[in-house]
C-alpha cells in the first residue's frame, strides 16, 4: 500500500520561495510518473509540472505559466518529489497536489502529462500575497 504525505505549503510574499515535498511510502514499482498539480476554488484542476523515470520523460514538463520559476525533481532512493518554486506570484495561490503512477498505468500512457494518476497526496495551501 502507497501513502502518500505532502509538506512544505505555507504564506509568503510575492517574490518569495516555497518547497514542496511528497514521500511515497510503500511506493515498490520500479519506474514511475509523478506530477504537481493545483487547485483554485471554482476552477479546473491544472497540471504544473510533471516527470517520469523513462527516457523520454525525464525530462520535466512545466505549464507555461511557471517555467523559469519552478524546478521539480525526485530523489529516487526515498521516492520523494520535490518542487522548488521561486519567485511567487500571487496567481500561484492554490491547494497544491502531488500524484505517482506506476510503470504502465494510465499516466504512463500519456507520458506522464495527464491528471489520471493512481496515487494523490492530501493537498498543500500555498498563499502568495502581493
């Protein structure tokens, strides 16, 4: 069984820098896609950024919005994502979520850029003010 905890939300000034953390525990496959994701309240949910363990994935793949200010990556030894955010804006204020799939599940599929992800962390607030 996968649990899943997330860390590392919290308030800061526009300008300012959060990270995230998401340890996977129990998490036994070899191979994975994960991805950061976030939510508004009355908004669709929105892929921020997302990774995979195959070649052709390893390369992160960041929203348009945050590239150049967002950076993620996984320490594979401890099945931990990470995303380091810098220079917050007050439009980056949301719940953030982190997910993993397994080599072959549907995430896989779509190279990892997707939202159908089997496993979610329990969402993290990130408040920018401006």
């Amino acid at each position: 069984q996968v649990e899943v905890v997330e860390s590392g939300g919290g308030s800061v000034q526009a300008g300012g820098s959060l990270r995230l953390s998401c340890r996977f525990s129990g998490y036994r496959y070899n191979g994975y896609c994960m991805a950061w994701f976030r939510q508004v309240p009355g908004k669709e949910r929105e892929r921020v950024a997302s990774i995979g363990s195959a070649f052709s994935t390893s390369t992160p793949d960041y929203t348009d919005s945050v590239k150049g200010r967002f950076t993620v990556s996984v320490d594979d030894n401890s099945n931990t994502l990470w995303m380091q955010m810098n220079n917050l804006k007050p439009e980056d204020t949301a719940v953030y979520f982190c997910a993993a799939d397994p080599p072959y599940g549907p995430a896989w599929r779509w190279g990892c850029r997707t939202d159908d992800y089997n496993y979610w962390g329990q969402g993290t607030q990130v408040t920018v003010s401006s």
